[in-house]
C-alpha cells in the first residue's frame, strides 16, 4: 500500500531542526541509538513510504545530508529556532510539486512503516487536507500528512505570530488517524533517559 501511496507523489520530511534542550543541546537527530545516529533509523523506515525524503535542519547540514535532501528551517522574516512549524513550511517549499507531505520528527526512530499510506488515506477518506496520528489515546501532532497546497495558509499562521501545531492543525480541518495497534511506533526520545529505554526496546 505504501508504494502505491508513493507513486501519487508524496514527499516525506524529518523534522531535524531543534535545539534539543532536554538532550543537553546535542542535535537529537544526530544522537546515537544502536550504533546509528536516529535520523538514520527514521529515515530507514519513511524513505521506502514516500517519492522522495526532506530533511528541515538548523545544523550538521551536511551530515543530514547523507539521509535526504537537506532544506533549513524558515522564512528570512520569521528567524531560525521557531518550533516545528517552521521546519514544515520549508518542507512544504522543498516539496511543492508534490501532493502530499507526510512529515515525521527526527526522535521517532520506530514509526510504523504504513504511516504514510495511513495518514493520507485518513485525510482523503474525510476529505481533509490533513490527518495527523493518535495511538492509545495520545496526540502525536508531529507526524502528520498535509497537502502541499497548504503553504500559503501555514505562512500566514506562522506571520501572525503564532507557532502552536495543534491550534494550526485544528483551523486547516486537520482528522485524526488511528494507530491504536501500534502505540509504540510514536516513541519519543528527548532525554538521555528516553534514550536509554528505546535502547532496551529496541533490543527485545
């Protein structure tokens, strides 16, 4: 299915851009899990799902570089280091030929490897322009899948001064995908003790 979904033209883009406090300031995509930095292990499983792979980043550019096409966060009149949204609108330019966007944060290393034939047929089966993922009763905002078309509308948000992804998600009409079968899938990594856990998880 998620070949399929690819052919239609959907790009995907790590989320790779943030500053990465609780992480002691390391570039959380570049942190090491299982002897790879987790952008690797995120790409790995969004790469096969999509037409072609993004990567929105503030630093280590060339080293992300390695994973896919390397765009940096932001519009020169909003500045750097501005929140997620930042990065998806540099994505959304990056990808604009494309129909869809299926975004994913460089700290998920597990996704699932349907998530964007999910997503988008989430979004297309409401007609919504937008879906994002929810498993075990949990809001994970950052993987989501969004029509290109919306770059107008999330430059807009962004202008106005506003950064927050939920609110934006819920004025463009955003829906909800179910992934209550795999909740795991949407494990974090923000913290050296987060680290540790998907360690012993990911070696069961």
């Amino acid at each position: 299915m998620a070949e399929a979904f690819a052919s239609r033209g959907i790009a995907g883009l790590i989320l790779a851009g943030g500053q990465g406090a609780r992480m002691n300031g390391q570039d959380k995509g570049l942190v090491v899990l299982r002897g790879e930095p987790m952008v690797a292990h995120v790409a790995r499983r969004l790469a096969p799902q999509v037409s072609r792979l993004v990567i929105s980043a503030n630093r280590h550019l060339d080293l992300y570089a390695r994973y896919g096409a390397v765009v940096q966060d932001g519009e020169a009149d909003l500045g750097a280091w501005q929140g997620p949204l930042l990065g998806i609108a540099a994505g959304l330019d990056a990808a604009r030929q494309e129909a869809w966007l299926v975004v994913a944060p460089c700290d998920t290393p597990f996704l699932p490897k349907d998530l964007a034939a999910r997503l988008v047929r989430a979004a297309e089966s409401a007609n919504a322009p937008m879906a994002y993922a929810v498993a075990d009763g949990q809001r994970h905002s950052a993987c989501m899948a969004l029509r290109t078309s919306l770059l107008p509308d999330l430059l807009a948000y962004l202008r106005a001064g506003d950064r927050k992804v939920g609110l934006w998600q819920a004025r463009m009409g955003a829906v909800e995908a179910s992934f209550d079968d795999a909740p795991d899938a949407f494990m974090n990594v923000n913290t050296p003790d987060e680290l540790a856990r998907a360690e012993r998880y990911a070696n069961q």
